[in-house]
C-alpha cells in the first residue's frame, strides 16, 4: 500500500511536505487577496477564502506528492451530503450540552425577539451556506494534508496534539480570546482531529464542525469564537451571565461549559464503534498493525468499506 512518507523517514521529509504546504497555501491566499481587492472582507469572503485556497493548495502539493486524489484525506466526492449531513447532526448534539450548563449554572437567559419563521428560516439557511464553505476550510487547512503526514509518521497520538494547537494558533487573533478559550478550541481540534481518524472522512468532520457553529452562533444566538456571525430573530440573550461558565462576549467556547461539553463529545466518539474505514486501515497498517492489506497498488484511491 502507498505511503506519503517512506518507512523510517526523518524529520526532514516531514518538514519538507509540510512548510511546502504551508508555502502554496499562503502564497495562492496573497494571489486571491489581490483579486478579490479590498474592502469586501467579511465571513462569506474569507470562509470562501479559507476553503478554496486550502483546497487548491492541498490538490497542488498532493500532485507533487505521487499524484494521489483528495480521497486520501478524506475528501471522496462520492456521498459527501451524506456525511456532512451526519457530522451536522453531531455538531448540534455536541453544542446542547454547554448550552444547558449556561443557562442552569452560568445564568445565560433568553427572550424573544422580532422576526418572523420566514426570517428565521431564510438567515439559518444562509448562516448554514456560509459556516460550512467556512468549516470545511478551516478542516482541509489543518485536518486534512498536514494531519495525514503527521499520523503517518508520528502516529496518530502526535498528530492530535500537533494540528489540535495548530488550530488555537489559527484562532489566536480573534476578539475577546482568553487562555481558556484556546485550551477549549484545543480540545474542539483534537476531537475534530479524532472524528477525522475514526471515520477516515474530513467531510463528517466539517459538519460536525458546522454544526458547533451553527448551534452556538444561530440557534443558541450566540457569538462564534469571538465574532457575531448573525442576529438570529425571534430569540435574544437577554443576560450573559457568568462569563467563566457562558463564554461572555467570545461565545461559548471561553466558557467551562463547552469545557465540559467538549470532554463528553470526545468520550462519545472514543467509546463509539466506527467501522474502520479507508483512512483508519492505512493508518493501522502503517502503523505496524497486523490487519493485512490489500494486493492492489490503487487501494488507497477506493470507496471506504466497513470491516
């Protein structure tokens, strides 16, 4: 079976892959930043930005790398609204509980507010369009190329932990982020990051992505990492409560409720039986697993298959 790094590679082909990556990614984002000019920066823009410069930079450096397809990280065109679909549902699964812990021990309130269903369903529809083009670029930057090199030199463990920071780093510059903030958007990578691993698929992780997003900033009315991604109508905060349990003003995930929401969505997906797809077999066997893998050289370029 085909590997991105040969066994017994050092840290220099990792580095190599890696600050290539990182290379076309910033160099295609000054490229789209001159077409697109000034004075239009907005979430539709730069979630846009994010997902079509982190893809054609991970198509780019995948051609140079064997001239593999984006299925090998997790990206297989086939069945894609399935998945997104499935990790939506889990997003807003993940999302009640914070909910729940801020406004029964942090003092978050509600209130209604002027709209109509109409309203309410057009700006969920249009919040939905613009946090996943957003979601899905933020996890085919971080989770998809990079994640892959790394478990598949340093093991899955490693690769977790790196691309977990990695991902507080890209929300470092938000407004109104704090350390706990960012040790909650650690925890909200490493369980993207295991969601990515044990399903083998970066499309469930982008809706589950999604969903966080959507739940907190649209159904909760709640900022999203610092910014006000829509005033969602017929429902209002009416009091922020405790901000060391609601967030404050960054939203949820500077609070100890997402801290506890976030520790029972990992301990969900560690515990949940996924059959191994694609992704999870190749890690396996790289790993040194004892699973036997396939006779044909194009394996890697397959629909996944539960075991």
């Amino acid at each position: 079976m085909p590997r991105l790094l040969p066994a017994g590679s050092e840290v220099l082909p990792i580095l190599t892959r890696l600050t290539g990556f990182a290379g076309v990614f910033f160099a295609l984002l000054v490229v789209f930043a001159a077409l697109v000019g000034d004075g239009t920066a907005s979430l539709a823009v730069e979630g846009t930005a994010m997902f079509v410069v982190a893809l054609a930079a991970t198509v780019i450096v995948l051609r140079f790398d064997g001239r593999r397809s984006l299925n090998v990280i997790g990206l297989p065109w086939s069945g894609f609204a399935r998945e997104i679909g499935r990790g939506l549902v889990l997003g807003i699964a993940f999302v009640v509980p914070a909910v729940v812990i801020a406004v029964g021990v942090g003092g978050l309130r509600y209130g209604p507010d002027a709209g109509t269903w109409i309203e309410y369903g057009g700006t969920g529809l249009w919040a939905a369009l613009i946090l996943l083009v957003a979601a899905t670029g933020e996890e085919i930057l971080v989770r998809g190329y990079p994640l892959r090199v790394l478990a598949d030199r340093w093991g899955c463990g490693a690769a977790l932990v790196l691309t977990s920071l990695m991902f507080a780093v890209l929300h470092g510059a938000n407004p109104n982020v704090g350390g706990l903030a960012l040790a909650n958007i650690v925890l909200a990578g490493f369980l993207l990051g295991l969601i990515c691993l044990k399903t083998g698929s970066l499309w469930v992780a982008s809706g589950v992505h999604m969903g966080w997003n959507l739940g907190t900033g649209f159904l909760a009315d709640l900022p999203v990492s610092g910014l006000e991604i829509v005033d969602a109508p017929l429902i209002e905060v009416t009091r922020a409560g405790s901000p060391l349990v609601t967030g404050g003003q960054f939203g949820v995930e500077a609070g100890l409720a997402a801290t506890v929401a976030m520790v029972i969505a990992i301990l969900v997906v560690v515990r949940t039986e996924i059959p191994r797809s694609r992704w999870s077999r190749y890690l396996a066997i790289s790993a040194g697993a004892s699973a036997a893998a396939p006779s044909s050289p194009d394996v890697s370029e397959r629909p996944a298959q539960a075991t």
